[in-house]
C-alpha cells in the first residue's frame, strides 16, 4: 500500500542578518586639533576632499575631480554627504559653499601660522588674499591687497583675525624667505 505524501510547506525566506563586520564611520576632523591627530593619510584625505569639493564647484565632475587627486569618487561622498547634492541628471553638483575643515595657512606679523576654517567662503577669501600677496611679491603691485585693509577673517573656532596688509611687514617677511607658495595648505603632521 503506498503511503500519501504530505505536502510540504514552502519555506520562508529568513531576513538578512546584519552583517557581523560593523561598518566604519567617517567622521569629519571639526578642529586643528582633530585635524592634527590624525594620521599622515588621513590628513592627505581630508586635503583631497577639500580639494574634490572646490574642483567640483569650479566646473569639474565628481568623477574627474576624484580621479585628479587618485580618490574614489563614492568614497568622498561618503566622507563629505552634506556637501554635495544629486542633479535630476544623476550627477552631483557641490553646493554652493561647505563646512569643510580646511586648515590653512596665514601670514602674521610673526611669521605663517596653522588656521583651521570650517566655511569655505573664508577660506575663498583667504584664498584671494594670498593671490594679491602673490601679486605684490611678483610684481610689486599692492591694488590687489588695498581690497583687503581692515578685512578679517573668521577660524573654525569663531576667532577673527586679521589679514595683513602692511607692506613694510609683508617685504620684511619676504625678505626672510617665509613666503614660499608651493602650497597655501598646511603641512599639519
């Protein structure tokens, strides 16, 4: 006699587990301090992404900015989500100013010293100034730096300083050889 065969019932897909490797975190440098303690790569990182973002905002695609600077265009929106928005197109398109760390440098009567800014339109105008320090230590024309007497600029920290302006003092630096304009970023190590 052949026995009947019970159906059987279909089985349920289980759910996914998480996986048991916890994924990392990028968390954004907010101070000099922060900026500082990271490791040399780190640093190189957050230099690239500052550096992605403005490339991006000049023109460049996410994708050729990246690869300018060797990085991973899905890595720097994951570093840096806020910064950039998706077009109907699917692109990204950076957003008009960021709250990047960026630590730069600025000339005092003292010498260059380490300022972190987490707005990039400081940084911008830091950017224009030494452009007219430039200018004025190539050329000797000092229009470009009348624009900025009296003008501040604010740090990450909400501390204004001020730019400097002083010809006596910017020759005097000059002179000593602390003006060299490989890089207007900090070498923080």
């Amino acid at each position: 006699m052949a026995t009947k065969r019970r159906p059987q019932a279909r089985r349920r897909k289980q759910p996914r587990r998480a996986s048991t490797r916890a994924k990392s975190r990028v968390v954004q440098p907010r101070t000099v301090a922060s900026f500082v303690a990271l490791s040399v790569k780190d640093q190189d990182f957050w230099r690239d992404v500052g550096h992605v973002v403005t490339d991006v905002r000049a023109g460049a695609s996410l994708r050729q900015a990246s690869a300018k600077y060797r990085r991973d265009p899905r890595k720097v929106r994951e570093a840096a989500p806020s910064v950039f928005r998706k077009l109907k197109n699917g692109r990204y398109a950076a957003k008009t100013w960021d709250s990047l760390l960026r630590v730069l440098i600025i000339p005092t009567r003292k010498g260059l010293v380490e300022i972190g800014f987490t707005d990039s339109r400081q940084a911008t105008i830091l950017g224009e100034y030494w452009n007219a320090v430039e200018r004025y230590r190539d050329t000797g024309d000092a229009s470009a730096l009348r624009e900025f007497r009296r003008k501040y600029i604010v740090d990450a920290s909400g501390k204004r300083h001020r730019l400097l302006t002083d010809l006596r003092v910017l020759n005097r630096l000059g002179s000593a050889g602390v003006f060299s304009f490989e890089s207007l970023y900090a070498k923080a190590a």
